[in-house]
C-alpha cells in the first residue's frame, strides 16, 4: 500500500506485512494489529512502532524469523500478517 507523505511533497511510504518480506531485509515496524494481549507480549519483546526488524528465514506456510533488539524470534503466520512494516534505511 502507498500512503502520501504528510509533508508538503507526494513521497510514497511502501508499507507491507512482515510475512511479505525478503528474506536479509531490513525493515520498521509502523503498526501492529493482532489481539491486545499478544500485542503487549510483543512490545515487552521489542517489536514497538518504529523498531527495525531484520527478516533471517521464511517458511512456506507464513512463518517469519526475525531478529529484533539482538534477539530472534519465530513468528507464525497470524501474528506476522498483523505486523505492518516499511522498508528501512540501510
């Protein structure tokens, strides 16, 4: 999806689910939209608005490996649909 820029310029925001992702890609979380209990337990774990995220692996079925704040985790396909994230800057 693109989203204009809220400055003055028409700059595009490409944001994407973080099951979307190339595998080596870095990216920044910009919403995440899954149960509130399972969105508190990912916010004690790092996964913020505004965090980078390194995608490690994919799996066929959805599944996510990711690294965040030096720490790995799996996430499945439910979880990783709901978190919404823009390419970062390398």
């Amino acid at each position: 999806m693109c989203l204009p820029d809220s400055g003055s310029g028409m700059e595009n925001i490409m944001e994407k689910h973080l099951n979307e992702c190339k595998i080596g890609g870095r990216y920044l979380v910009t919403r995440v939209q899954v149960d509130e209990s399972i969105t508190r337990r990912l916010e004690a774990l790092g996964v913020n608005e505004g965090t980078p995220v390194d995608v490690l692996n994919k799996k066929g079925a959805g599944s996510v490996i990711i690294k965040v704040r030096g720490t790995r985790l799996a996430l499945g396909k439910r979880l990783s649909s709901g978190i919404t994230v823009e390419e970062a800057e390398q």
